[in-house]
C-alpha cells in the first residue's frame, strides 16, 4: 500500500499528528473530508492536477484508493463530494478541461459516469463552460437534484445535473459580471425559503442573485 504526502496537525496547538511522505506522489490540493465508508471516521479527499485519491487517517494512514489517469482542469482542484444519483451515498466529482464532469464512487475511486457541460454560444463562438474557479454543489432551485455553481471568467453559471438523452449536464442559468468571479456560496439570506448565490467578484464587490432562474 503505498503511502502518501500528508501531514495532518493537531487543532489545538498546531503539532503534526500524522506524517507521511512519499516524495513520488506530488499531492497538492485542497482536501475535503467525509466518511463515505459509515464507520464514524472522516475520510480525506484529494483532487491534485494529475491525481485523484481518497486517504483512511485512523487508525492509521492508508491509501483507500487513488488514480492517476484523468488530467484534470488546472483551475479547479477542489474535491467536490455530492450525492450525484441521490440514493444517499456521496460520489467524488471532478471537471475535465475538455468540459466533462467525471462522477466517481467516493469509497472505490471507480468512474461511475461521465457528463458533458452545456455548450453556450458566447460572442459568436461556440465553446463548453468549463469552471475557472472551485465548483459548488446545492439545490438551488429547490427541485431535488443537485445544481452546480461555478465561476468562468467573468461569468457565473449554474447547472443542472439532470442529464439529457445525450448525457449533457443542462445550463439553468448563468449571469455576467464586470470583473471575475470567486467562489460562490449558497445561502437563503432574506429567510423566505429559497436559496440565494453570494458571489464575490474581483472588484471588491459581493452580489447576491436569486438561485431561482
Ligand atoms: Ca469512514
Ligand atoms: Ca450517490
Ligand atoms: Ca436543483
Ligand atoms: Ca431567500
């Protein structure tokens, strides 16, 4: 079992709780955390550029699964964990730069589909949205699937991941800024039930748009 790049430190003071180092794995990510194994431990996920991977920490570092196949987007690295087919189960989500969203088993790392992002003609020219900033996932429309948020360029765009015949992820809306947009988050800020995006945009300025389309 190989071991990986890892050292997780201590909350309270800071000290290394657990180091490992494997300088042939250049792991370098944000991470996520969930159990997705139902034995009360957090697992430890990673989406580096070239490597996607999945790290028991207790009762001691191990490898749960890795692979090293799929090059990803360079924007986004983020280890995007949502329940993808809603049978209560988190799947791990990555983006090609090709514009495919590629749904993996969180507990195995094995694909369990492949998506395609909406093409959108945009000053006449035809291309896929791909995220140049960490994707989200929430419901914000309220209809029970799982939307995602994410930012390219100046653009925000929100996407259902209902699929189509073709297999193609469906735009529900999207919104132009004049500066680029940072990660977004999710929340129902006037309280009336129903969810609002909070953008941040590289102006110094934060929106807030209704999740509503
Ligand atoms: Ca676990
Ligand atoms: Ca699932
Ligand atoms: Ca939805
Ligand atoms: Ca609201």
């Amino acid at each position: 079992m190989p071991a990986l790049g890892v050292s997780v430190l201590a909350g309270r003071d800071g000290r290394t709780q657990l180091g490992i180092l494997d300088p042939g794995l250049g792991y370098y990510s944000q991470v996520t955390v969930a159990d997705v194994t139902d034995d009360g431990i957090s697992e430890l996920f990673f989406n580096d550029r070239q490597t996607q991977a999945a790290l028991r920490t207790y009762p001691q570092a191990e490898l749960l699964w890795s692979q090293k196949s799929e090059r990803i987007s360079r924007h986004y690295d983020n280890p995007l964990l949502f329940d993808w087919d809603r049978d209560g189960e988190l799947e791990f989500c990555i983006c090609r730069p090709e514009g495919q969203l590629v749904v993996r088993n969180a507990v195995s790392g094995e694909v369990e589909a492949e998506c395609t992002f909406p093409c959108l003609v945009d000053n006449d020219a035809v291309a896929r949205v791909t995220p140049t900033i960490e994707m989200i996932a929430s419901d914000i429309n309220g209809d029970e699937v799982t939307d995602l948020l994410f930012g390219c360029g100046t653009k925000l765009y929100a996407i259902s991941t209902k699929t189509d015949s073709a297999g193609r992820l469906r735009l529900l809306w999207s919104h132009a800024f004049t500066a680029a947009v940072k990660t977004p988050v999710v929340a129902d800020v006037d309280r009336d039930g129903r969810a609002e995006v909070l953008i941040p945009t590289a102006n110094s300025r934060l929106h807030c748009l209704d999740g509503l389309p």
